[in-house]
C-alpha cells in the first residue's frame, strides 16, 4: 500500500459515522502511533479500491491488525445507534481464526444488527464514502428494528 | 476424579433437559468414545462435587473439553426452549482464553437467554439434579421472554 486513498479534507470526513469511526480507531491504537497522524491517514487502511484488493489472497486468515478494525466499525455503529435512540447498544463479535463469523448489537433484549462475517482478511470499502453509506444503513436499519419492537429494546 | 457422581438409573436421568444434555454430550464425541458408555458416565464430568471442586485450582484457563461442555450446556437449553416454543433458537458465545465472556441464545430477533461466563474451568455443577434445575429455570425464563416479546421473536 504506497498512495493514500483518502483524501485530505475529503467531505465525508465530516459525517458523524467517519468521524466515529476515526475516534473508534484511535482509541485502540495503544502506543499513541497515530497521535501526530490526520484523520485522512488514520482511517486509510479501511479503505480497498480495486488495486489494493488484487494484492491481498482470496483465502487467508485475518491478523489482529484486521480483526481491531472489524471492531472498531461496529463499536461505531453501536455508537451512533446509542447517539440516536438513547439506548445502550453492545457489540458482540464471533470470529474464528480463519476469518469467519458473526456480528451482533443488541440493544436491551433486541438484537438489532446481525451480520454474517466472512473473508475477513479482506474487510475494507471502496471509498470513504462507501465506508459511510454501509455504515449509516446499518444504523438506519437498527433504528428501524429499535422502533418497530420498542419494549423489547427497553427491557 | 475416580468416584462416579452419578448414580446409576438416577429419575433425574429421564428429564428433558438432562436428556438433551446427554445427547449434546455425545453429539461432541467426534470419535466415538461414549458409544460403550452409559448415560450416568457421559454426564459425570458434568458434576462437580465439593471435593471434586478442591482438585480445580481457583485461577486457571479452560481447556477446549471444558469449553465444549459449555457449549453442550447452552445448546442443550436452546434445543429445549425450541421444543416448547417451536421457533429456532440460536446460541452464540464468547470466550476468552482465559474463561471469561458471554453466552447468548437468540431467537428471531430476540436475546432470550444473556449469561455472562466466569472462571469457566470451574464449570460444572453440585448434582445431575441441580443440572436439571438450573437448565430448566433458564430454559423457563426464556419462554417467559418470549412471551412477552413475541412479534420480535418471530421476526
């Protein structure tokens, strides 16, 4: 990976996802690597175009590196789900070494995301703003889901 | 362990629940060594008395035959409460090496069963009838949610 593929001041770096999502990121990078670095360079490494795609194998295991990232976006998504219905949402991620698995947020009783992982290795958006328009669908879904089945959400 | 806990032809032996657990026991015996074993045999790992618990030390982490007694244990309960509810039910748990995590069973969109996992090589219980009781007091509890909750347990 040579060129950065987010751009510097890019518009979506402003929405409240991406900006989740750089504050989930930070937050697990525990040597404060990322201290002196942009948000344009922090959230670099979610993004695959094509090009970076082709150099990563079809089957691998995901490292530790990949796996942080995983769940840092659904620590994301929980939070802007807590943000906008102003329950506690939890993330609960299911991972076998080989990279296959599943992703939940509950929120009370509710089981408001569900997401079959698979590839793992290969987790990554095509562009920042793919990153978060994937991201607020999940959100929009899970308040959908928190909406039509509210007393179960409140248990 | 030398002694057997388990008596032979015990009537708790012919309870739902402890029958399901004899079956999610043998289910996980890849290579056919319960097929010459009684019920009573299969299940005495399961029971852990006083002096069997002195043997354990406090701080430890679970070996993968205990952990797979865990999952036999939660799978036992979700097949139960598909058995008296007719929707299925999915258990999920998390784990870390060192015995601590999450058991969740799921149906539809519902978390009816969230237990949170400690000292997980310590696991087990005083008696076969303890077992049964604490499996069907979930079990139970479970069904009570689903009650309460049903539209989101069929979504």
């Amino acid at each position: 990976m040579s060129d950065m593929c987010v751009e510097v001041g890019a518009a979506a770096l402003q929405n409240p996802f991406v900006k989740q999502m750089v504050v989930q990121l930070r937050a697990m990078d525990s040597y404060g690597t990322y201290d002196t670095w942009g948000d344009e360079k922090v959230l670099d490494p979610m993004i695959l175009t094509k090009a970076r795609r082709r150099e990563i194998p079809v089957v691998g295991d995901p490292d530790e590196v990949v796996v942080s990232r995983v769940k840092a976006y659904y620590n994301a998504i929980a939070v802007r789900v807590e943000q906008e219905c102003g329950l506690m949402a939890v993330p609960m991620i299911n991972l076998t070494h080989e990279g296959f698995g599943r992703a939940l947020i509950m929120v009370g009783k509710l089981v408001v995301v569900d997401k079959a992982l698979r590839d793992v290795h290969r987790f990554g958006f095509d562009s920042v703003d793919k990153l978060d328009a994937e991201g607020e669908k999940l959100v929009a879904r899970a308040l959908g889901t928190i909406e039509k089945f509210r007393a179960a959400a409140e248990d």
